[in-house]
C-alpha cells in the first residue's frame, strides 16, 4: 500500500524537479546593464553583460554588478520555486484539505 503511494511522490517529485527545470527567466539588473536567465531549479543559464551600460575597465564594478544580478535572479528563482511547490502540495492534498499546503509558506 504504501510502496504505491511513495512511488507516486517519488514520480510527482522528478515531475517537478523537471518542470522547475523548463520555467526559465531573465533577470533585468540596473536597467539592462546585466540580464541573467536562470530557471526555478536556481540555476544560472547564462549572463549577459552590456557593454553600452557597464564600464567593462572597472574590473571591480563589473563583478561587483555581477554578483549582485546573481544574488537577485537566485532571488527570483526561489520565489518562483516556493510558488509552484506550493502550486503542487495543494494539487497532491485531498480535496478540502488543500488549506494544508500554506502550513508550507
């Protein structure tokens, strides 16, 4: 009864690991200057740096800049993570017992 029920949770769990996978962003910082794309698995898919809005010989300002867009898209990408675990505990409850899932906020 319960091997059924645990392999169930096991395929909803690699479900989600994949769809956090596909839901890919970008992350705009300091109007354009930096734009990273990451998915909800909070994962860098990559950087991209305007050479227009960034003085690329300021070696310091740039990782600074950098650092900082990453620490935000990881940002974003965990509020997007909590959303949709939270989208899935309460598709996983019983009907009427979906209030459970903000235990989890």
């Amino acid at each position: 009864m319960f091997g059924n029920l645990l392999g169930d949770f096991e395929k909803k769990q690699d479900a989600m690991r994949a769809k956090l996978k596909e839901m890919v962003f970008d992350y705009n910082f300091s109007d354009g200057a930096i734009i990273i794309t990451a998915n909800a698995s909070r994962e860098i898919l990559n950087i991209n740096i305007n050479p227009e809005k960034v003085n690329l010989s300021d070696k310091e300002e740039v990782e600074d800049m950098v650092l900082e867009a990453i620490n935000r898209a990881l940002e974003e990408a965990a509020i997007k993570e909590a959303a949709e675990m939270q989208n899935s505990i309460n598709d996983i409850l019983p009907g009427g017992m979906s209030g459970l899932g903000d235990l989890f906020k």
